[in-house]
C-alpha cells in the first residue's frame, strides 16, 4: 500500500521513513508546494493533524494521505510552545537584533522564556500525531512522545527545530548530538507512525499482495 505525506520537510520524511511498515510505500504528496496549505488553528496537534489529512485528502481522491502536526511542549511554561513551536518567537514578538533563521529565534526565544526557570523544571516531551485521511475522512490517528528537558545552552549540530536544545535524558545528549540510528529508534514521528500503522490495519488492507 502507498501512502502520501503531506510534507516537504525532509527531516520528517526520514523520521517517517525509518519506521515504516514493509507493507507500506511513503511517497511525498505530489504537487504539494503548489497546493495552497490549509489554516492551522487548531489548539491541538490532533486538530491540526485531522485537519490537513482531510484538506490534501480531498485533493488527491482515492489515496491515503498522512499529515503531521508535532512540537515541543514544555510543562513550566503550560504546554508551550506546543501547536505554535513553528512559529513561537514570531508569536511573543520576539526579534532579536541579529538576523537568525527561523529555528535559531525560536531556540533563543525559549530559552528567554525560561530564564527564570531552574534546569530541574524544565521538563517537557517532542509530541507529534499523525492523521490518516482518504476522500475526506480521517481513518486512523497514531501519537508519540519523547520525554526530555531543555538545556541553558545548544548543543550538537545535528537535527532541526529545538533538537540543540533538548536533552534527552537516558543517552545524556541532545537530539541534536545523537547518531542517527539512536535518534531514529526514540523519535517521537517513528513512534506515532507505528501507532499510526497498527490503528490503520484495524480498517484497511495494509497487505500489498492484495
């Protein structure tokens, strides 16, 4: 069975890759740059997830389309940045006076929230959840979590988004500085993706020789 991701972040696509079911084929959804993307408001990743399986679904009929929505939460700031971890210092206004790419202001933009934080309360997870849609309809849902905490200072080159920054506890390294094999056997896409996979089996045919 093929099934369509609904990205073009290549990060996710090797998370997704890593963890795939032999019975499924993941294809990027074609043409998807050219496809204007769907708003994203929901309050949760559930909520966003649902909303652009069934939005590229509707677009490319009678295919299975997975999309994602995932972030960092971090339990002293309430969940934070959470459903908004793309766009969190663009969110609190925060513009530091160098220019910075996107994931190195919203690195700094955590870390400012967290001044005040001590290193022992800094706990939070990556979370992701992945929706399944055909048609318009979702068909299965699929979380995963891994539980961390953010560090006063980036380490490791590896990764994007906040990986410099979080610290996963039973290697002692950041997601950042894991190899890629150890990174790929904890994240949290590869586990909503065989979450994903396990739900999907209950209501379609994953057996490619049928």
């Amino acid at each position: 069975m093929t099934i369509y991701v609904a990205t073009t972040n290549p990060g996710k696509l090797r998370d997704f890759a890593a963890a795939a079911d032999p019975r499924i084929t993941l294809l990027p959804l074609p043409g998807l740059k050219e496809i204007d993307a769907p708003a994203e408001d929901e309050p949760t990743f559930e909520g966003n997830a649902r909303v652009k399986a069934i939005y590229y679904s509707e677009r490319m009929l009678g295919e299975i389309i997975m999309a994602d929505d995932s972030g960092l939460e971090v339990d002293a700031l309430g969940g934070a940045p959470g459903v908004r971890s793309a766009r969190y210092a663009d969110d609190v206004g925060f513009a530091p006076a160098e220019p910075l790419s996107t994931d190195e202001r919203n690195n700094l933009c955590l870390l400012h929230a967290l001044e005040a934080i001590p290193q022992e309360q800094r706990q939070g997870r990556y979370h992701c959840v992945l929706a399944a849609a055909r048609d318009g309809q979702v068909l299965a849902i699929g979380s995963g979590t891994v539980e961390g905490s953010v560090l006063p200072t980036p380490r490791g080159t590896e990764g994007f988004g906040y990986d410099p920054l979080f610290l996963v506890p039973e290697f002692e390294k950041t997601m950042a500085e894991l190899d890629m094999k150890t990174k790929l056997t904890i994240s949290h896409r590869g586990r909503a993706f065989s979450a994903l996979t396990k739900a999907l089996a209950k209501v379609v045919d994953l057996n490619p020789t049928k």
